[in-house]
C-alpha cells in the first residue's frame, strides 16, 4: 500500500503549499491587513499582507497546506465591517523563504 496517494494521511497534512491572494470589495480601511495577521499567525502561516492603489489587498501565504486553507477560508469573508467581492488565488511553488507574517507598506 502507497501510503503517500491516501488522502488522510499524515504526509498531505503536512504539506507545504505557496498561495498568493488578491482580495477585492470593502477590504482596505477595515482592519483587513491586521486581522489577516492574527489568522496567519495562530495557523503558523508565513508570509506578508498589502493594500494595493486599486483598493485591493494582497497577500502571499506560506505554510502547512490546512493552514494555507484556513487563512484562505477566512479571506472569503473577512473582518467585520468588510466585504469581499472577489478572491483570486494563485497556488505558487513553495519556497520557505518567510519567518514571519508582515503587514507590509502599501503599494507605491
């Protein structure tokens, strides 16, 4: 048995993914960047957070796959008072390159 193809194996759990978001709505002066950090941190998830001139958010997530997800799973709604009208996600190679998760300076 090939313990790598089953799907509740540990192995998938552990996965390590690379996923990039571009967020879109009411999503930039509603604590969107801040409280993304805090989810990002609790699921161990590296990486950084940005408004965009265009009035998005964008973000670049590394971490275990299930943490990936639960971050990604909160950005379809967002904080209170927010409103996500779009969520594109672009699944990247993952590169381990992050120690931290920053809210970074917005897009000039």
């Amino acid at each position: 048995m090939n313990f790598r193809d089953s799907k509740n194996s540990s192995y998938d759990d552990s996965e390590k993914t690379s996923v990039r978001l571009l967020v879109s709505g009411k999503v930039q002066g509603v604590y969107f960047r801040l409280n993304m950090q805090e989810i990002a941190k609790k699921n161990s998830v590296f990486g950084w957070v940005r408004n965009l001139t265009n009035g998005s958010v964008e973000a670049l997530l590394e971490g275990n796959k299930d943490g990936v997800e639960q971050v990604i799973e909160w950005s379809k709604k967002g904080p209170e008072n927010a409103r996500v009208d779009d969520l594109k996600i672009d699944y990247l190679q993952y590169e381990g390159k992050f120690a931290d998760f920053i809210i970074q300076h917005d897009e000039s």
